[in-house]
C-alpha cells in the first residue's frame, strides 16, 4: 500500500513537472511569436521610411536639376554672375545627389 501511495506521488510530480514545461514552452513559443512580429513591422515600417525619404530627395534632386537659382546682375558683370551662377547650381546639384545617394 505505501509502495502505491508512493508511486502515485511520483507520478503526480512527474505529470505536474510535464504540465509546467509545457506551460513555459507554450509562453516561450508566444513570446518569440510576439517578438518576431514586432520586429518584422518595425523593419517594414523603417524600410517604408527609407523608401519615402529617398523618393522625396530624388524629387528635390529632380527640382533643383530644372530650376535654376534667378540671379539680377547688371550689363557689365554678366560674364561673372554666369559663372557663378553655374558654379552655384553644380555645388547645389552635387550636394543633392549626395544625399540622394546617402538615403538611397
């Protein structure tokens, strides 16, 4: 009889012991699930960011390629307001297209 008893305890602690790891793989299983979740939408949400930045620097890329910067000289130093005015729009074009690059 106290043989019985015995092995009725064991077991009940083995199946309880079963029950609790079962229980944390279950938890543990949720919680990656969660975590994989989370991480995956974060990394879309950065690459949707990354995406709209660049197109919108590819857009003022776009604008500062077309517009050119008006500039009001007089007669006599038109030779020199066209260079610079040339030098500015490079520099502004450059400086564009390397932030393009670096967010692209």
């Amino acid at each position: 009889m106290f043989v019985f008893v015995l092995g009725v305890l064991v077991a009940c602690c083995w199946l309880s012991l079963l029950l609790l790891l079962c229980f944390f793989c279950v938890v543990c299983c949720l919680l990656l699930v969660f975590v994989v979740i989370v991480v995956c939408s974060l990394c879309v949400c950065c690459l949707l960011l990354l995406l709209f930045m660049s197109s919108l620097l590819f857009i003022i890329y776009c604008l500062l390629f077309v517009v050119h910067v008006p500039f009001r000289v007089s007669e006599k130093t038109s030779l020199q307001s066209k260079c610079l005015k040339t030098q500015t729009v490079v520099v502004v074009r450059y400086v564009s297209l390397v932030c393009v690059c670096f967010v692209g």
